[in-house]
C-alpha cells in the first residue's frame, strides 16, 4: 500500500514530469490547490519557499519597505516565509485562479494578479526610469525593489523566454532571486544560456549562484541572484 509520502510524490510527479503542457499542469492546479499547503507541509519534502526568501533577505538586508513581486507564488508559500521575515509590501503573481484564491486568504499580498508568467507582457507597468504611461489595465508597479520565484522552471511551467519580462518588471538595481531544482537544470538545460546571454546584452548581472541543500527531499536547488542593470 503506498503512503502518505508516497501520495505526495505521486501529485509532484503528476504535475511536473517530462512533456507535460503548461494546460495540463493547470488543469492539476486547479483540483490540488485545496490540498497544496497540507502536501507541501510534509516534513523534509520541499524546503524552496523558506530558502528563497533566506536569500532575498541575504541581499535586501533591513528595506523591510521593499515592494516584492512573488512569481508564479502559487498559494503564497513564499509570501508567507517573507511575512515571518518582516517583509509586508508584496504582490502575487500567478496563472491559476485556484491557488491564487488560497493565497488571498493568507492576507499576505497588497495585490494578486492572475497571469501566467512567458514572452507575453504582463499588466504590469514599466519599472525603468523611461516607464510608458500606465493604462487602466495596468498595475502600477514604479517599482518592484526585488522578484523572487520558488521551484517554477520546469515541463509545463516557467521557461527561459520569462527572463526578460521579470527585468522588465524590477526597477534598476532591483534584484532578482530564483531557486531551481539542481537535477531541472540538467533536464532544462537552455535556462543558464539564456541568463548569460541577458546579461552580455548588459540587461543584468548576476550577484550570486549558490547550493541550496536538501531544497527537495530527493535533491538540492541552486539558487540564482541577478541585479537588474
């Protein structure tokens, strides 16, 4: 009989193997997000959203005012450990209205935005100091100080052609935080390139790639710091 663990791994598996559409995982979403927190809480088995915000805070220090942008933030995982940080002025942003929905009752967001994060322009203004005039459908965000994204480079989710939207989004000298399970970048393996290639096009620079161990239970995460330029 399979455990509990078992259980879990099971909805991991099903959310994220090889070849699965970015429809197909959202679909999963959708009917996991009343179970999502309970499954992720399972002791050792994913430790992505606390390191994430260790190393935001790493680079933030005491700017407990910084307004931070929380990508593909799911049920708010993330904002939560950031919330027990000190940090009160973030935002949600994520494609799936079911877990953005448990996510709000967190009250941990100023704002959620259901989008999903790629090439496509998302209603949110300009950061830079040229900003375009915002328009109604847009939130206005001059600026965000920092975004960070948990565990959301992989099959049918975030993909390299996101980089430059998330720059686009961070004021400059606004930072940009990533934790990526380490065995993903070897799966997904255009994700390093394309960060190197943003940044001899001089768009960031990176701060800091580090070792987050034992990020998941069956391996560690690298965790990616960038300056927007």
């Amino acid at each position: 009989m399979a455990s509990h663990k078992d259980d879990i791994y099971q909805k991991v598996w099903s959310v994220q193997h090889p070849g699965i559409s970015t429809e197909e995982s959202q679909a999963f979403y959708s009917t996991w997000a009343p179970e999502y927190d309970k499954d992720l809480s399972t002791p050792g088995l994913y430790k992505g959203p606390s390191q994430v915000a260790e190393a935001l805070v790493g680079v933030l220090g005491e700017r407990k005012d910084a307004r931070i942008l929380d990508a593909a933030a799911g049920t708010g995982l993330v904002g939560e450990e950031l919330r027990k940080l000190g940090f009160s002025n973030m935002d949600a942003l994520d494609a799936n209205k079911e877990m953005l929905d448990i996510a709000k009752t967190k009250n941990v967001y100023s704002d959620l935005i259901q989008d999903f994060l790629g090439p496509n322009r998302l209603q949110i203004a300009d950061a830079g100091p040229d900003s375009l005039p915002f328009t109604d459908d847009e939130t206005l965000a001059d600026s965000y100080d920092a975004l960070c994204c948990a565990g959301s480079f992989s099959d049918g989710h975030l993909k390299c052609d996101c980089l430059e939207e998330m720059i686009r989004i961070v004021k400059p000298g606004g930072v940009i935080c990533l934790i990526v399970k380490e065995a993903f970048l070897v799966e997904y393996g255009k994700l390093e390139p394309r960060m190197s290639e943003l940044q001899d096009k001089g768009l960031w620079e990176r701060v800091s790639r580090s070792v987050a161990e034992e990020y998941v239970e069956n391996g560690n995460g690298i965790i990616f710091i960038y300056k927007v330029l």
